[in-house]
C-alpha cells in the first residue's frame, strides 16, 4: 500500500510465515529486536497504528494511547462488549468485528479500506 510502512511486532522469529505468504519485502520483520514488553513498547510508541488481533501487543499499544485497530473474532471476549467499534479500556483503539464466524475478509477488507484514506 502506497505510503505506508510495515512492521512484525513479534517476539518469536515468523520470517518464514513473511517468505511463504509473499510478504517478506513488504514487512519489516522485528521479531529479533524484540526481547520484552519494554522493546516492544519502544516500537509501538514510534508508530502511526498499530493493527492486531487481541494479543498482549494491541492492549499494549492501547495503554501506550498509540493508535489501535483490532480485529476480533464474531464470537469476542465480554471485553469488547457488543456491537461497538470503540472500547472505554483504550480511547485511540478502533475495534473490527467478524460479521461471519471464521470470515476474516471482511474485516481484512474494511481495515484495507481504511488503511488506504489514512496512508493517502
């Protein structure tokens, strides 16, 4: 996508999951750079958004106040309350919900969208 940057804000080594999908040049894998909670918030706090599924990363970035897509399955933890696309936990966090269970390309779809009026 035109104008914008992309980074694996993974502590585990998921290189080869970039080679194998194709993403490899178009990602900027950190997974080495990444041993604790506190690299990790050094990343977040220098990034534009942050884009995940609910993990540890996307609570982080919210607590950080950084800007936070996260896409949740149809069937989402009572945290995330219903029918929402914003949460009080994290006032800069945006919330992407599965329509269908287990179809994750609609959200993928709309973040895309998104994604493409802010790198504009």
């Amino acid at each position: 996508m035109a104008g914008c940057h992309f980074f694996a804000l993974h502590e585990e080594d998921y290189s080869d999951e970039l080679v194998s999908a194709g993403m490899a040049d178009a990602v900027t894998d950190l997974s080495g750079k990444l041993s604790d909670f506190g690299d990790t918030a050094r990343i977040i706090a220098s990034l534009d958004l942050v884009i995940g599924v609910d993990t540890a990363v996307i609570h982080l970035a919210g607590a950080l106040n950084v800007p936070v897509w996260t896409m949740l399955a149809k069937t989402g933890d009572w945290r995330w309350m219903l029918e929402r696309e914003d949460t009080p936990w994290y006032p800069t966090m945006r919330l992407f919900r599965q329509v269908e269970r287990g179809d994750w390309s609609p959200v993928i779809s709309r973040i895309a969208q998104e994604l493409a009026k802010r790198c504009a």
